[in-house]
C-alpha cells in the first residue's frame, strides 16, 4: 500500500489552467512544448519527495502558486516583466522534475539522473522554446542560495550578478522558497 499524504488537488482543472495559461505565450515551439507537458507526468507528478507538495499534482499545483504569487508581484515594479515572462517562469521553473520521482509502497522516491536542478529545466525548456535573459536568470538562479550550496550549480557571485542584471530573481526565488514551505495538508512531514 503506497504512503498517501492526499492533497486534494484537482488535476484537471489544474492542467486546463496550465495550458490556457501557456497558450496565452505567443512563441515558437509553444504548441510542441504544450504537447510535451501533455504526455509527460507534468501534471500529476508531485513537486518533491519530501520537502513539498508531496501528492499527485503537486508539481503542476507548486508551479501555478508560484505564477499568481510572482505575477502579484511582478505588478508592484516600476519595471514589471511580460505576463508571457511571469507565466513561463512560474510554470516551468521546475520542468526537471518531469519523470523525476515514482511512487513505491514506501511514498515517492527520486529517479537518480544528471544534476543540475535549474540547468536541466532550462536545458528541457529550450528544447521547445527560446528564453528571454532575464527568464534565463530567473529559472537559473530560482533555487537562490540552495542553487550555490546544495546544488553547486552556480557560484555567490554569479547569483549576485543575475540579481543585478534582473532583481526579480531574489523575488521569484523567495516566492519559491515560502511556497515549498507552505502547509499543505496537516499529514504532509516536512523538514525544517
């Protein structure tokens, strides 16, 4: 019997925004990208194994918290990114988890492939579709911090650069943090 921590999430209402959120991004490669997602386990796969979002839909769920959070805001800049920006970012920050966990009579464990949380999602989304440099930046460097020291995929000051270059990295970076440590279900463990 496989462990449950039964989020209830509604998978289909849930991939119906996606898409219509992803199809509102006027860009080259969208509909193959859009097809992608389709057969893939994007919107049913959860966001973590542990940490967050631990139930069915909860990678797709994660990422659609993150796009209203960041798209609030992203309105209050004097400088503010393109809705296409804020809904690409939001959505597939976290693509590399698409296939990454499967579930076994003990919860879901991680499918050990290549490293690089934020390079292989960036690797994954131009697959289908270029990025804009400040979409780069903020995929590259969501993981803030955890991206130099738990994922050793960039150094202090690469992360000090992109935050030069495009401020709402600390932003979409804080966002993603407070939202993987949001409570989601009273069963759900959660290290701290």
């Amino acid at each position: 019997m496989a462990l449950s921590f039964n989020q209830h999430v509604d998978v289909e209402s849930n991939q119906t925004l996606t898409i219509d959120f992803l199809g509102l991004v006027k860009r080259q490669g969208m509909d193959s990208l859009i097809n992608y997602l389709q057969n893939s386990n994007y919107f049913t796969s959860p966001a973590s194994t542990r940490y967050h979002n631990v139930f069915e839909g909860g990678l797709c769920q994660h990422s659609l918290n993150v796009t209203r959070e960041f798209s609030a805001e992203n309105t209050k800049w004097q400088k503010p990114l393109p809705q296409d920006s804020v809904i690409l970012c939001g959505l597939l920050h976290d693509l590399c988890k698409v296939g990454a966990y499967i579930e076994t009579d003990k919860g879901y464990e991680s499918v050990k492939g290549p490293k690089g949380h934020a390079t292989r999602s960036i690797s994954k989304i131009k697959e289908y579709i270029e990025l804009t440099p400040r979409e780069d930046d903020i995929i590259r460097f969501h993981m803030g911090t955890f991206g130099i020291y738990s994922y050793r995929e960039h150094t202090v000051f690469a992360l000090h650069q992109a935050v030069v270059r495009t401020p709402l990295c600390q932003i979409f970076a804080a966002i993603d943090q407070a939202d993987s440590k949001r409570k989601t279900d009273a069963t759900q463990s959660r290290r701290v």
